[in-house]
C-alpha cells in the first residue's frame, strides 16, 4: 500500500509504487497476469487503457492486464476475478491492484463524478452520495425509534474509533484520535451526517499477489452480490441486500459463520454504513450495531474490532484501492504486521460500490488456524429468475404524497446552492421518487407533502395543518354535496 | 446481437437488449453472474456504475456484475474473465455482454475519447489512433518495399471484402458493397488510410451465454497478451507482439495451429490492421497477408475467410462489444447460423486493445468436431521477469534526427488545424519521439530533420539539400581547423 492521502505523483506512478512493493514482498517476483481494480481513472485523470499503462510502467509488458470496475468496490472485483483466474489454473501467479487518484480536482468536481453511480433522475434533484447516505440514515434512526442525540452519539463512537484506530496506521491519511468535541464541532455535510461521518477524498493505491501454492495466509471465502442503483426500487432502505448476499457465499465457502470472524475492515465511506454493514455482516442484530460500537466491542481492544486499521474513514478513501486495500490490512493483521499484540486466525473485508450497489465479502485466514483442512464443498448460488422482472420506470405520480426519509444537504454539487433540502415521496399509489424540497422547514417521515414537476425534477412542499384542515373540510363537503363522477382538479386540491 | 449502427437508445437499453436475447436464446435463461466489457460508458454517456445498472435493468438484482475494461478489447477481456470464472468452478453459468454508445457525439468529441488511450506525449502532437495506425502502415509499407499503388490495392482490397462481407450480414451497420472508385475517391483520414479504411463510428452489443455444461460450440483456448503505449517505445512497428502471446496461449490451450482455423474474425479497424494481424496469427508469413487479400485468399469463398461478418470496417465498431461480437459471430458461423452453405469446424476471433496495447485471441471449436476430446495440457505461461525492467521516459533529445515513420493527418482532433504532418523521429541516440511538423513537404522515412521543443510539444523540419551540403563542410572545416575539445553549440549547427 501506498501512504493515502494527497499524492502529487501521476496515477500510474502511485500504481506501480504499490506493484513493486508487492512483487518484492511475494518469494518468487514474477507474475503472469495483472489484475487492475479502479473505478474512474478516466474522468478523475483523463487516462484510459490503464491496464496496459500499468502493465508498461512496470517494466512487464507482454504480461496480461485488465482493469475491472465495479464503482468503488473496484479493488475488492479485481482480487476476485483474480482469485477466479488462480482458481481456474489458467494462471499460477497474479498481481492484483487497486488505485485511484482523485485529490488534484476540486471537491465539487469530484463529488460529481462520484455522482455518476447514482440513478440518473435522482442525481437530477442535486442527490449526492452523502445525500443518500444520509437519508438512509434518517431511515434507520426512525425504524429504529432512535433520538437525535443517540443516533449522534452512535456515529460519533465510530468516528472517534476509527480515527484513534489511523491514528495507529502509518499508512493511514489521517493519524490523529480525533475528540467529540471535533466531533460535534464539525459541519452538516448531509443532515444528520457530519464532515467526520464522511470518508475524505484521497490518493493510493494497494497490491498483492495471489498465488495457487500455499502460504501463511489464504483466501477462504469470497461473494459478490448486487442491488438497486435508486433509492426508489428499494423495498429495505436500512440494510443493504448486496452485503448479504455477498456474505452468504463468503461465510459458506469458507465454512464459517459471523463467530468464525475475529475482526473485519468493513466500507465505511459513511460513519453509519460501518452500523449497516455489521448487522448486515450478521455480526450484530438489526438495530443493534451503532450500541455496539458505543459499547467498544468493535473497538481495537473489543471483542470483534471493527476497521482496526482506521477504516475509509481514517486510512482514507481512494476509491478503487479501497477495496484491495481491506484486504492487504487484513492480511498484515493476520501476519501480525501490525503494532497490536493479539494474535487474529480469521478476518473479514467487506467492500460496498456505489450505494451498496456492488458489494463484495472476502474472508481470509491463516494456513495454520484448523487441525484438518478439508477442502470446501462446492457452492452452489443461486440463479437468477427463468423470467426476469423489469425495473419500473418513474412512471407519472400523484400530486400528493408523504416524505419516506429526508436530509438537509449542505455540500451541493455543482449548481445547486446550498442548503437543498431532499425527500424520497412515497405517492398516494404507493410509489416512491426523488424530490426537490421548495423550502425546508418541517421535514419529518411521514409528513405530507404536495407534488410538482419542473422539467426533469420533482419539487415538493410540506403540507400546513391549515392546508390538511382545509382538505379534510373540502373532502367532508364533497362527499356531502357533490356527485362523485366529479374528479378534483390538482389546482383545486392546493386552494 | 443489436443492429450495430446508430442508435438513439440509452446505453443500458442497448445492453438489456443483447443481452434478453441471450438469456432468452440459451437454453436455460438463469445465469450466476454477469461479465460486462464496455471502454468509456463514463466519458461517452456520462454514466457509470454500468455493472450495477445494467444488473438491475435486466431485473437481476441481487446477482453479481462487474465490468471489464482493457480499451477497445474490452469485450474479449469480459469472456475470458467470465471464462475464467466458469473454468474455476465459482460459477456454472453466466451472462457475458459487450456494449457501447458513441454515435451521439461529434466526430472529434469520440476521436478525443478514443485518443486517450493514446500515450500522452504522442498524443499531445495530435496523434490520434488513424494517424498512429497510418504511421504503421507507413512503415509496413517500406518494410515489405511496397510500392504506394500496391500497398492502396492490398488495402482496398480488404475495404472491399469486408464491405461485401457485411451486405450479407444483417446486423451491420454497412450492408452494402462498395466499388474500387468509391474506395479510391474517399478522403484520406491520415494518408496513406482513406476514410474507407477506417472502422466507423458506432453504437451496439453483443452478448453470450457461458456454460459448464457441454453444448454444440466450446471455447477451446483463449489468450492475452500486452504491448508497449506509446510507438516509441516499440522496437516493431509492423506486428502486434500482443497478438502473438494471445495467439501462442489460445492454439496451445486448443491444441492446434494457424494450420486448424477454418475462419477468422480479427480486429480490422483500420484495415492494413486486418493484414498485420493475419501475419501475427501465423495464417501468413510476415509481408505476405496484404497479397493474401488480393488474392482473393481471405474472402468468404477463400480458403482461409477473414472478417465474413464484414468485420470492425463494415459491421462496425462499438468499441466494447466488437471483441465479444466477434466471438459471436464466429459461434453463429459454427452453427451454420449464417446465409453461408459452407461447413466450420474451428474459427478463432482476435481483438485488439488501443494500438496493439492489449489483445486477445479466442478459439471456438464445433463439439462434434473432434474424435477424442482429450484434455487439454496444462499450460505454463511465462512468467514476468524477476527484475522488471523500467519502462523509459522521453528524455532531453538531441536537436537532429530522422523520420522513422510519419504520416499527414487530415481529420484532426479538437484544437489542431489540419492538415497535421507527424512524424516519428529517432534521433541521434537512437531514441525515438513523435513530432510535429512544421510543414508537411519532402516527409519521407529516412528523412533528416531538425527537432526543435515548444512547451510539451517537439516540432520537425525537413532538412533541405542545402542545409546538408552546408552541414558537411562545415564538419570538414572544423575538422581541419578547430580544437576537438571544442564543442560546437546546436545554434552553429542550424547556420
């Protein structure tokens, strides 16, 4: 791994650092393929064909390289093609990398082409990453009937946690324990998420080689599963079903439970995806991770650490790397490369591509860790559907509706001025779409809001109690007096 | 397949559509995963996370997709991953799709994208792939001492096959014939390549089903090989030693030759391509697959037909799905799928990544085709060297030098006023570097030239008669009269 943070060195150069130290690192320096995680070194760099550049700057060109992308989860889909190339005995030996350079451009141009992985009419609104983020934050405090002042606090547990855990990381961005006072004094990126629930922006890259013979540590169990890339299409907003599905093939493959797990790097690109994905994990019971970490179990010195190396939240948050990057954390740990002084036989690293759209779960452990080492039964995942369903398109919506979740964004992409406020509407026909707030006063779930259409964007205002008395007043008349062929007209509703 | 061509659909339409009609076409429509090669859906649409998305299009959320990405050969990097994936045991099924959308661009928007692949010092001369591809073929033709009219004939040639080739296939985005004078009349892209000898522009994907299962077609060998960015750093110009590591992998693995390859769908676009990859897969001796085409050798009635689908030139080349297009048009072939009466028992498809940076050679066999199925050996591929060498930076140059290959550009991209002559130059330490011109008269390989550097930029001029015999009594002057430790300053040399 490079050192994360601002690297002024060229993409490839920062690639190659890392593939150069990984070819020294392995016994024998000689690979027969490279296999490249990186999610958008196109638009970040203006860069193309970076396998073959990657392949060429390491002096190994004639050797096969490819790049896989999976949005940022990148690193994490190149080990496992990797992992599968290995597998299949087509090759014997792989260099798998993962990088991405992103500090050189602006925030706002950078929070744009992360943008991208989000669904097109949801972006269209100003919906940025943490904007999501943050409205299924908002989701999982209400399901959960957590106050204000315990959710801050759960989030704040895992921020303070990660930071004092970088701050062990010579590799990390960001080596400094951080206080709640920091915490608390930190600005809304996305309301209820702060500056320090946010993973940084940031440059590196990871390596390592895999190999069919037998070393000290070895990949036990690796999944992939996907999800959906809008908000709308969701039928869960607090869970992300990629995670599990990915970790239902991780855990079986490699014969294991969540118990089996002695600690996890786990993509916290978000202070409250670390919550997520350890329920998600099965680690803890939905509901039960933000206790967990206020708790220290997923502490250092806890009973299952959790992001022992600081997480995306302190390691840093290259977005191609960071997948691959868990991964060589895991494995230094298990080597006991690190500055701890606990002895750790199996570790996990879930890695998560756009919004939980693309995530992976790889579990490692050490040759040494079992008695018997009988080979894994083969895994049988499921099949897709014989008839796939269609997504549904945003079809035409009622002018009516009530706010699903909801945030306050403050860091907007580029033009929008902040603050916007965002809401996902679920309509009167039970379907949900992304709108911009008119004002944003009085923003609670459930709430009930008017619609409009402006263009491409929905524009939607919360109801007053005088307009919901007026409502009920005109429906108790209507039913009264009028005949009921007779449809109300949108503008009449918003007298 | 889509009808390749222009298409006014989103990219994740296109895809959907290849890729339902796989899925409908196989005989079990579930599949385990998804394998996803597109080149640039980020800068050509704007979108991406185009794994995710297009996983959720099809309405199989929840099943895992990646995409892969090696430049323009990204469709043949996503088989071979997928294949990898099968061969391993991860998975029994999956869905591979090759796609992208480029058509709604203008014409120097798509050259600029399809320019970064391009190394970044040649590229900020102004070369584009055409002008890179057509300084090849400068060089091929004074290699094989190729008169100017032969070396027009062999590439018409080629245009006019390929052109003939696609009239009959229904999904090319050119189904008509073109004549000699059609040909001869077409502009020059960047002499000595014609607009006829270049692929075109186009929209489209193409998609497969991968199965453990045995059924009528098997993929017998698959390789990948890489090559040097930039044409500075080649010490070939007039072969793809990435087509020959794929193509050593690929008959090894099938366990067969140039000698058992009825038919061959190879990466022609541009069309002297065609020739040099037909010398690089062993069907000709090298200097020989240009006669080959005027032959008649290569035609769909020939003994060995190259491109019968027409190829990149006429069925045109959707930059991510030609490399799997091919691999389906040559499984339609063995199928007897096509108006052909002619029986196939073994076609190989070859792709190529940026200019010969990053190719694949795929090999598929009639089941039928063989009395004993023994298994293939295990193949051994060399291994990287232990001390990879460092690739070398454009060092300081000295201020002379000659044409190694030039070419004049006519189609230009965004900010350079055509025509542009380029040329490679090797200068007087044998190293090489691309230029510009100052004017684009006497270019001629083997031309001497003063080099001269302009911020990131080296121009050329072409020395004249004079200048020569004024430099070469200078030189007996000097050596007559003035001190040998004396220095003579590149301003004296320029007198």
């Amino acid at each position: 791994m490079t050192k994360f943070g601002k690297d002024p060195r060229p993409i490839v150069e920062i690639f190659c650092q890392a593939g150069q130290e990984a070819l020294a690192a392995s016994q024998a320096e000689r690979v027969e393929a490279i296999y490249i995680g990186s999610m958008n070194p196109e638009e970040f760099t203006g860069e193309s064909n970076i396998a073959s550049q990657i392949a060429e700057a390491l002096g190994l060109t004639g050797i096969p390289a490819l790049r896989i992308e999976t949005a940022s989860s990148a690193g994490a889909a190149a080990l496992q093609a990797g992992f599968q190339a290995i597998a299949s005995g087509y090759y014997r030996r792989v260099l798998v990398l993962g990088g991405e350079k992103m500090t050189h451009l602006s925030t706002s141009a950078t929070t744009r082409i992360l943008a991208e992985v989000i669904d097109r009419q949801e972006r269209q609104c100003g919906a940025t990453m943490p904007a999501l983020a943050a409205m299924i934050t908002e989701k999982y405090r209400q399901k959960f009937r957590l106050s204000q002042s315990r959710l801050e606090n759960m989030l704040c547990s895992v921020a303070l946690k990660n930071h004092l855990n970088g701050s062990r990381n010579s590799l990390a961005q960001f080596q400094k324990a951080i206080t709640r006072d920091a915490y608390l004094a930190s600005k809304f990126v996305a309301t209820p998420l702060r500056l320090y629930d946010c993973a940084p922006i940031t440059d590196g890259a990871a390596a390592l080689v895999l190999t069919s013979e037998k070393t000290d540590v070895r990949l036990a169990g690796i999944g992939q599963g996907t999800g959906p890339l809008s908000l709308r299409e969701r039928d869960i907003f607090t869970s992300f079903p990629a995670t599990r599905i990915a970790a239902a093939r991780a855990y079986q493959m490699a014969e294991t439970s969540p118990q089996g797990i002695d600690f996890a790097e786990v993509h916290d690109a978000f202070t409250p995806f670390e919550i997520i994905t350890s329920e998600d994990l099965g680690f803890f019971p939905p509901g039960k991770g933000g206790e967990a970490a206020v708790e220290g179990k997923t502490a250092l010195e806890g009973p299952l650490p959790i992001n022992p190396s600081g997480g995306l939240k302190a390691r840093g948050h290259p977005v191609g790397a960071s997948g691959l990057a868990q991964v060589v954390e895991v494995t230094k740990r298990l080597r006991g490369q690190t500055r701890a002084k606990r002895e750790f036989k199996r570790g996990l690293a879930q890695s998560t591509g756009g919004l939980g759209t693309n995530n992976f779960v790889t579990i490692l452990e050490r040759t040494d860790s079992r008695a018997v080492q009988s080979p894994a039964p083969p895994f049988l995942p499921p099949m897709s559907p014989a008839v796939p369903k269609k997504a549904s398109s945003p079809a035409a919506m009622s002018d009516e509706g009530e706010i699903e979740t909801f945030t306050i964004l403050y860091v907007t992409p580029d033009g929008f001025l902040p603050p916007v406020a965002l809401a996902l509407i679920r309509d009167r026909n039970g379907r949900l779409l992304m709108a911009q707030g008119e004002d944003n006063v009085q923003l609670k779930i459930g709430r009930e809001v008017y619609l409009r259409r402006m263009d491409e964007v929905y524009l939607f205002t919360v109801k007053s109690q005088l307009q919901k008395v007026q409502e009920s007043l005109k429906r108790l008349l209507r039913r009264g007096a009028a005949s009921p062929s007779k449809e109300e007209s949108p503008a009449e509703k918003k007298l």
